[in-house]
C-alpha cells in the first residue's frame, strides 16, 4: 500500500514531525492512594524541554479533595516550588502555588514552561478511605 500524499495547495504550518515534538512520556505516580498527607511523585529529567504537560486521572469515592502542587529542581536534591504571581497597583504579590480538585471523577491536563532541569508532583487527599485514587502522568514536549 503506498503512502497517501498531500493534493491541497493551501499554505501549511511547518512543523517538527510528531515524534520530535513529543520527546518523553513518564508516569510519575501509578493509580493509587495519595495519602491524606502530601507525598512526591517520582520526578523525571526535563533536559531540553520547552513545555511540560501533567495528566490526572482522579478517581473519587468519599473523599474532600485532592490537592497538589509543582516541584522543580537543578539537582533532583533540592526542590522548590512553583508560585503565583499577582500583580496589582504595581506591587507583585507572590503566593505558594496549590492546586484543589473538589469534583468526583474525572482525567484533567495542565501545561506549563519547563522551569528547571527536574519535576516532581506533590499530591495528597483530604478526608474518605484509600478507595480514592490518582494516577499522574507527564510528557515532555520541545516544539
């Protein structure tokens, strides 16, 4: 079967091919019990990466929430946390960055800039039994 070829004339985008621009996918966390007090992921090498985006896949029987939030690090040793900007009046207020989940199930994605060398997650469950769970995945992408 030969391959099928392009016969538009119109303009196209150009673009690295599909496996150059998807580099690197990990599961940081399989689907487990977060625990009811924050515990790290696996962290994975970002390297050269421009962007990073994290997959959730929660799964919420009687629990209050899941809460997270990002790592990053130079040495995979010492870890620092992402933050929030926000600006008002001309003063920055900068705040601890957490993310809440508060619905019952569901898969949700979050796309950021590569920050530093190494990404971890910080997870953690508020309330119900370990039949809460959460499976947390990343990919590198280099557009």
């Amino acid at each position: 079967m030969a391959l099928a070829t392009p016969t538009s004339t119109a303009p196209t985008l150009v673009q690295r091919p599909l496996q150059v621009r998807n580099a690197h996918t990990h599961t940081l966390l399989a689907q487990s019990d977060p625990t009811t007090t924050y515990a790290a992921t696996d962290h994975m090498l970002c390297g050269w990466a421009e962007k990073i985006t994290v997959q959730f896949n929660f799964v919420k029987t009687d629990g209050t929430s899941f809460e997270w939030y990002y790592e990053w690090s130079s040495d995979a040793t010492t870890w620092y946390r992402s933050i929030n900007l926000s600006a008002s009046a001309g003063v920055n207020t900068v705040t601890a960055n957490n993310q809440t989940f508060v619905a019952a199930t569901a898969a949700l994605e979050d796309c950021m800039y590569v920050q530093d060398l190494y990404f971890r997650v910080k997870i953690q469950r508020t309330g119900g039994a370990v039949t809460n769970t959460v499976k947390v995945t990343a990919t590198l992408l280099a557009l």
